[in-house]
C-alpha cells in the first residue's frame, strides 16, 4: 500500500491520497491534497464482500474514510484543502462496488481538519454530512492496548505503484504492526513516532497505496468488533521490500477526534 503523494510528495514520499476525481484511495503522503501525487490503492488484497465493511466510505476527491459517527466521517487531513463550510464533498457509502445502483451518496457541509496540522504527523480530519447514513459507525481506538498484531486495511485505491487509476471495488488486505524502530531503519526522522503507526511486511508485497488515503486500518477488539486504530495516511511509495505504510495513530488523538466531533 503506497501512500498518496502525501505520501509525502512525489512517489518517494508520496500521501497516500488520489488525485482529484480519481476512484482510488491514497494512502502515501504527508502534505495537503494539493501538493500530493498520484494515487494509490490497496496492493496485494482482495477484493471485499458487499456489507463486508459496512463503514467504509470513498470520498469524491479521491480519498476514503469511515463513519465516526452516523453523519461524520474520519478521514485524513491532508485529503482536505482546510477547515471551514464546505458542500463539494461527495461521500459514497453502502457498497463495496462504487458503481453499484445502491450506492448511497451524501454531500458535506463542514470539515474540521486536525488543530496545527502542518503536513507532518496530525494527519486526522472530520467531515460533518448533510444527513445520517444509516450504516454501522466504526469505533477508534482510545488507548494505545490494539496498536500492535495484525491489521486490516480496505480501499479502492491503486493496485500497483504509479498506477493511477484506482478501483471500482473495494479492496482488502491484512498487515503486520510494525515497531517504531524497525520503522525508523527506512524512515528515520521522517517518522512522527508519537503520531503514527507502522504497518506492512518486511517483504512488501501488500500495502495501501494511493486513493487509500484516508481510510481505515483496524482490526478485531477483546469483543470480537473492529476497532480503528490507524488512518492511511503516508510511505515511500506502495508495497515495497522493508518500506512500511505509516498511519496516523488514532489512539493518540482519539480525545481531539471526540471534540472535535462535538463541534461540527
């Protein structure tokens, strides 16, 4: 999985975020929709079962995201061009198919993009709809006790590097937690440990990429329901041997996220 030209710019650090009016989901970089690159989508995945992940959603610039709540979608901020009104959004939800006759289709009307996000780390937005989506919410971590195992990632973003063209489908795939050290072997630096996560095998192979951006990774909590506990948000291009895919850690915002919602 290759995040979007936010991943962070240009395919080396690309977001993982698809250009606008693309069908993929990025999930490769770091900076604002508009400094981002191609898109990507989930690599190395299959595709998922129609009500398989009933809270995922595609957002019309090319991005995903999940239902926080029945009328707010969580999503990441550099999928965003800033907080404020906003009715350009089109969100889709309710199929694993896009072109799907029962695709339901929503508009926004305000975001909220994480306080200070600068491009780097904080990669965390909410986008308030013009009505509820009778569909199931996805809950997010609030502590750090799920921030570890394996992890499922869905989109419909690019299925190989520098594709560019997304998929109609959505897509699935599981990845392993990755330690900030092992992390940081690659990234260095460039990793905000305190504010993101890493995922994906030493192997490559499987990944988010872009048009990924902003959707989920979660995974199963102790009641056997799936919990969020990262946002696709950057990498170094998508599935590539020891290169992980970085997620906003959503644990470690997770109070910021409830206000946040509160407000809309």
């Amino acid at each position: 999985m290759t995040h979007n030209a936010t991943r962070r710019n240009g395919l080396t650090l690309a977001r993982r975020a698809a250009a606008a009016g693309a069908v993929a989901l990025a999930v490769a970089s770091l900076q604002p929709v508009s400094a981002q690159a191609a898109d990507t989508r989930v690599i190395g995945g299959k595709p998922a079962a129609q009500n398989e992940f009933p809270f995922m959603v595609h957002l019309s610039m090319g991005c995903g995201g999940a239902l926080y709540k029945k009328d707010v979608v969580l999503t990441a901020a550099h999928c965003m061009e800033g907080s404020g009104n906003n009715n350009r959004i089109t969100v889709t939800a309710g199929v694993a198919d896009l072109n799907s006759a029962a695709a339901i289709k929503v508009k926004s009307t305000k975001v909220k993009v994480a306080p200070g996000y600068d491009g780097t780390g904080k990669d965390w937005a909410l986008i308030k709809l013009a009505r509820p989506i009778n569909k199931p919410t996805l809950k997010i971590a609030t502590t750090n006790r799920y921030n570890r195992g394996t992890f499922t990632i869905a989109g419909w973003g690019d299925t190989r590097e520098g594709a560019g063209t997304g998929t109609t489908k959505l897509q699935k795939a599981t990845v392993p937690f990755v330690t900030d050290r092992a992390c940081k072997w690659h990234y260095g630096n460039r990793l905000v440990a305190k504010e993101e996560l890493c995922a994906g095998y030493q192997s490559g192979g499987i990944d988010t990429c872009q048009g990924d951006s902003g959707g989920p990774m979660f995974r199963k909590d102790d009641a056997g329901k799936w919990i969020q506990v990262g946002i696709v948000s950057w990498g170094d291009g998508c599935a590539r041997t020891g290169v992980p895919g970085v997620y906003t850690e959503v644990s470690h915002f997770a109070k910021d996220i409830a206000r946040a919602a509160n407000a809309l």
